[in-house]
C-alpha cells in the first residue's frame, strides 16, 4: 500500500499507547507554558523573602514589647542643668524585696530591711566622637548630702530613695543626671544565668563569707550567685571598697558584652529569659524612653571597649568620720577636673585622667 500524500504521517496502531507525530495532544496531558515553572519558584522564593522579612521585624519587636512591659518605674530626677551628651546614673541596689527565703539564702543577701545601694555608677555618652565614660563612685565616699549634712553617698540612697542619691550626684559633681538606672540583688543574677553565665577573671583568690564567695584566682565561667557575691565582696579585698568597684565594672562590661553578642541575639531561648528577667529587676526615671534606654545598652558596651574609658573618682584615701564610720575622700582637685571635663562633654580628657589611675 502507498503512503498517504500531503507528507501525512500514519497514525498509531490502536492502543498503542504512542501519539503519532505531530498529533495533537488529547486532554489528559495539557502542555505547560515554558515560563511557568520559572514564574512558579520565583513566587515561592518571594514568599520566603517575605516571611523572612516579617521575622525580622516581628522578632526585635516582640523582644522590645517583653522588655518594655517588665521595666519598674520610679521618679527619680527633677529639674537638673542641662550637659551636652547623655549621662546615666547607674544604681546597683540591695533591696531584699520580693525575694523568697530561698533566694535570700542562695543569694546570700541576709535578712537587713530596706535598701541601700554597693554600686553607683555614672555612664556618660558623648555627643561627639568622643570615648564613653563609665566612672564609678566608691559608696562610701564622704560627701554632702542635701538637707542631711556629711555622710557616705549610699546612705543618701537609704534616707531619700533614688530621686536624694541623683541630687547628692548631681550636687557634689557638677554633672546633670539625664536618666536613672537600678538593678537589684535578683535582677543582677537571673541576667547573668539568663545569658549563661560571665567570664571573671580575679587577680588573687577570693573567699568572703559575708558575699558567699570562695574562688581560685584566674579566668573562670561564673554563673548568677558567683557573679554576685563577686560584685559584692570587699572585707576580703585589701582595697576594700576601691577594689569592689573595679569589679563591679568588669562585671557590668561581660553581662552586657554576653547579652549583646550574635550567639545570644539569635537564640530567642536566651534573648526573651533576658529581656524578661534583664527589664522586671530594671527601675527607671518615669521619663525614660526606649531610645534612651537602647542608648544605654550602647553605651555600657562602647564604654567596655577599647575605645572606651572606665575609671573610679580619684581619691587621697580613706579617714573615720563620727557617726559615719570608715569613709573614702575624693582627691579634690583631681575629681574637680574630671567632674568639669565630664560636664563639659570632654571625655578625650578624661582619658588621661583614667590613664593615670592605671598607673
């Protein structure tokens, strides 16, 4: 038999299962256009980028709310004179309050009622391009204390709250207070275990019964309660209060260098423990706002760094004052000019004066 003309193939032998040439598909094998598949993944991939997007923004956001929403408030500061830059009256408080009996024992905080405060600090932020400042006042500096007298600079804390010891600060240094920080006894170790725990590095052994402490001198890994009793100790520390202080300090730098590092940033199961544990023990001015406290974060790591200045207000030495005890004298002259270069927003000079410290 002759082929068909036209150039017409043959069709398929009947059930077959093979189309014949250039015969048109049938309805149970529709063509798809070529772009589809393309169109297809790069819609999918939007998706992605878009929910990756979200994440972003809703994550930081919600960790803001959690933080936000535990702060304590409290009026801590009235009408003081402006300084340029941003200072920052920072308050380690031994209020027992709310503390369980088992966290008073763990903690090793005793039973003595009311508050008063082992650490002040003041964080200075300049305006320029100068280093932070992070200067710490020994508690039992000999200074006066408005409508009070003579006495040692915590116990202003203990007669007046905070809005009396931002007043004494403000009074015998010169530097306008912008906004006030405190931490109490449980906020300070549940932040330390919220991120895992800190690296210490003592220069001698410590054992101090009344901070619960007893470590080996060097590089360690210390966790809430030995952190504490860290920042606390000081009848076992020949410079007693000076020697405190410094650590307080190193503490300070390793939470905040812990909490804002990568490793803890991305693991929501540290991020939310913190923000909630970090905030709830935090008290601030009822004026504080989230950017000031975002500043703040800052502001202690840069002040850690190695562009930043840290240093306690220069002292001649310690003396007995009746009725106040064994107190700590300011070197006059010396922190009148630190008190001034800090007012005046010149923290480049207070590096030579922290430099000098060191020495």
């Amino acid at each position: 038999m002759l082929p068909q003309s036209g150039g017409r193939a043959p069709d398929a032998p009947p059930g077959s299962g093979v189309r014949a040439p250039g015969a048109p598909s049938g309805p149970g094998a529709p063509t798809r256009p070529a772009g589809a598949a393309t169109s297809g993944r790069r819609r999918r991939g939007l998706r992605w980028v878009a929910l990756v997007v979200v994440l972003l923004v809703a994550y930081p956001l919600a960790l803001l709310a959690v933080a936000w929403t535990s702060l304590n408030r409290t009026a801590a500061l009235g009408d003081s004179a402006a300084t340029p830059g941003r200072t920052y009256l920072v308050v380690g408080s031994d209020s027992r309050a709310g503390l369980t009996a088992a966290q008073r024992k763990a903690l090793r905080t005793g039973t003595t009622a009311g508050q008063r405060t082992d650490t002040i600090l003041l964080l200075h932020v300049p305006s320029g391009r100068g280093p932070t400042v992070l200067m710490s006042v020994p508690r039992d500096s000999y200074v006066d204390i408005p409508g009070h007298g003579k006495g040692k600079i915590n116990s202003a804390f203990s007669i007046g709250g905070a809005a009396l010891l931002a007043r004494t600060v403000e009074q015998n240094t010169g530097i306008g207070v912008d906004d006030y920080v405190e931490i109490g006894f449980a906020g300070f170790a549940g932040m330390v275990d919220a991120v895992g725990g800190v690296r210490i590095c003592p220069k001698r052994a410590i054992n101090d019964r009344r901070a619960g402490l007893d470590i080996a001198k060097g590089c360690q890994q210390a966790m809430g309660a030995t952190a504490l009793g860290y920042a606390r100790a000081r009848y076992s520390d020949p410079r007693g209060d000076l020697g405190r202080v410094e650590r307080q300090r190193e503490l300070l730098a390793a939470i905040v260098t812990k909490a804002t590092s990568p490793a803890t940033l991305v693991n929501p199961l540290r991020t939310f423990p913190l923000a909630r544990s970090g905030a709830g023990a935090l008290t601030v001015d009822s004026s504080t706002g989230p950017l000031a406290l975002a500043r703040f974060v800052l502001g202690m790591k840069a002040s850690s760094g190695s562009s930043g200045v840290s240093l306690t207000v220069p002292v001649r030495g310690t003396a007995n004052r009746a009725g106040s005890g064994s107190v700590v004298l300011w070197d006059t002259t010396r922190a009148t000019a630190v008190f001034a270069a800090i007012a005046r927003d010149d923290t480049t000079a207070v590096r030579a004066y922290a430099a000098q410290q060191k020495q």
